[in-house]
C-alpha cells in the first residue's frame, strides 16, 4: 500500500490570548455572547504517524517519554494516560494499526492553549493519512467536542479556533454558532507589538480546568462579580481590537492592564502572590499592562512594555525567576503533510 510508505505530520501554532478568555466557557456565551481577541505565535503542537501492516497502536508522548501499545484501536481506553491521542483516534473512527507520536514547544497546562492545539493536530496527521476532508471550522468544531463532551475536560472554545485558522483573530460565540473575523493589522502594527510584547514564562503550570470550573460554579451560581468581570472583558476585548486596528498600541496596553484586573475576579486561583508580585515589579519598572495568557495560577506572562524600558522590565522578571521566551506571530492555522520514508 503507498500510505505505508510514507510518514504524516501536522503543527498547529499556539495562541496568546490578549482579551476575553472566559466569556468562550458555557454556558455565558450562551447566554449573552462572548468574544476573544487572540493571535498565533510561532510555537506549535506536533504530530507525526507511521502506518503499520498490522492493527496495531503504538502511542508516545516525546515530552513526557510516555508509550503505550495497544493490539487494536478497538482497544483504546481512556484510562489518564495519552488520552487526547486516543480520543482523536475514536473521533475519526479509525481502524488501522499506527505509530503515533507527539511533542509540543509549550507544556499543557502553561497557558498557550497546548492541549487544545495538540488536538486539532492530532485531527489534522489522522485525517491526512485517512484523506477525509475537514475545513479548519470543522476541524475546531470536532476538537472542541471531543476535548469537552468526549472526555468530559472544563474549558472554552476560543484555542480549537485560534490552532485551526491561525493568525490574529477576533472570534465571536453565540448559541447558534462561533464566527472567526481575522483582523487585517497594519504592518508597522504587528512589528511594533513584537518588539514591545514580552512574553515571560513564571516557571510554574497549572490544570486550568479546576480554575474554570471554579469560574462557571460562580457564574451559574449568579455571583454578581463574575458576572461583572466576564461583561467587563466582553466590552474591553471590543475596545481592544478598536485599539489595534487604529494602532495605537499604549492604548492597547492599558486596555491590557484593566482586563487583568477583572480577569482576577472571574475565580479563586487565577493569580496569586508570586504572580501578583511580578506584575507590580513590572509596572514599576515599565510595563504599561499584562496579563496571564491562559486561565490564570501560572504559564505565561504577557507584557506590553514601554519601548525604551523593555530591557528593564525583562531584567527585572529574571530576577525573579521568570524566563523570557522570544516569539513572533504566526500567521498560518494547522498544516499537514505526509513525507517518503527514508530507506
């Protein structure tokens, strides 16, 4: 057969989300509408597969060196071990053996939307080696129901749209479906941004589940200041993305600084004294706003820096234990392509 010949691949690029991560989580969008502003940076989620002769399934996680072999498909399991490999598998209905291998450029639980990116990777290598067509929509659409209703995983919607489409995107959801609006930034918008955007990783992950768990009991539960902060950060994430296509870019940060204010009353655990301290330092030293890139408790630091102090809030983060990560935008969603095999 030519397929087993060949070896799949697919990336899919990780996201930074500037504005409205939260109002993405059923059931608020539901009810009242959500919208995130988020962009795709260069660092990806990857998937490469070997057909086998045989039914079996050979399953690996490169960064946490985690295999596991299975005489079937038919005899997946999840059980807290490689499950996302295994759901996507079961989603597509695949009945053929393979070796299948993963590795991201950022851990799951860092806030960049890893697991969420992993598995619209995971679709794409699989539907590339079975030729099924899928659009990136569909492709959003079957990871988001595979993650929260196949395996039951807390979250929003917004990571599954920014892997697929990639690039800067402003996304609306609604009851009756999500829209993806890619914004057409000016260039000398986008370069500035790279040159004044820090992105700083705290040293520490965190399962974002238990936080936005937390954050839809109390939502549910009609708690005024969640309520609050989520309609706060719909209006500011429709102000920010004004900002950016008028580039004015301290206005940007600003707006950054108060999301981050009302993102802090969504839920227990979204930050915490450690991080509440590297954000102080990094006003004092120049930042003009920041914020976590994902639900919050630790990952990545986003600072939008004053031009002349960039290196001086870097500093000053270091110092602290934080880690500086060079990015630049990522204008491409998921991507996948098969390669001969090497004899």
């Amino acid at each position: 057969m030519k397929s087993l010949s060949r070896y799949y691949r697919a990336r899919a690029p990780l996201r930074i989300s500037f504005c409205g991560g939260g109002t993405d989580v059923s059931p608020y969008p539901e009810q009242h509408g959500g919208c995130v502003l988020s962009a795709t940076i260069d660092h990806y989620a990857y998937a490469s597969l070997r057909p086998r002769r045989d039914s079996r399934v050979a399953l690996a996680s490169l960064d946490y060196d985690i295999v596991a072999r299975y005489d079937h498909p038919k005899g997946l399991r999840f059980d807290g071990s490689l499950d996302l490999l295994k759901a996507a598998i079961r989603a597509l209905r695949v009945k053929r053996g393979m070796d299948l291998w993963t590795h991201s450029d950022a851990p799951p639980g860092s806030g960049l939307g890893a697991s969420s990116t992993l598995m619209v990777t995971l679709l794409a290598v699989l539907r590339e080696w079975l030729k099924q067509e899928l659009s990136p929509y569909e492709m959003a659409e079957l990871a988001y129901k595979v993650e929260r209703e196949d395996l039951g995983l807390a979250g929003g919607r917004q990571d599954q749209y920014a892997a697929a489409f990639g690039g800067f995107n402003f996304i609306e959801f609604q009851a009756d479906g999500t829209v993806v609006t890619p914004l057409r930034l000016a260039r000398t918008t986008l370069e500035e941004l790279e040159y004044r955007l820090l992105l700083c990783y705290v040293g520490q992950t965190r399962q974002s589940a238990r936080i936005i768990e937390r954050q839809t009991r109390s939502y549910v539960s009609g708690a005024a200041r969640t309520v609050a902060a989520l309609d706060a950060l719909k209006t500011q994430t429709l102000e920010m993305k004004r900002a950016l296509l008028l580039g004015k870019i301290d206005a940007f940060g600003e707006l950054l600084h108060r999301a981050w204010e009302h993102k802090k009353s969504l839920a227990e655990g979204i930050s915490n004294p450690k991080l509440d301290q590297m954000y102080r330092v990094a006003r004092k030293e120049g930042a003009i706003g920041g914020k976590l890139t994902g639900a919050g408790g630790g990952g990545y630091f986003l600072f939008l820096t004053r031009f002349d102090r960039r290196h001086r809030v870097a500093g000053a983060l270091e110092k602290l234990g934080g880690q500086m990560v060079p990015f630049q935008f990522e204008s491409r969603g998921v991507r996948s392509w098969s390669v001969a095999r090497e004899r």
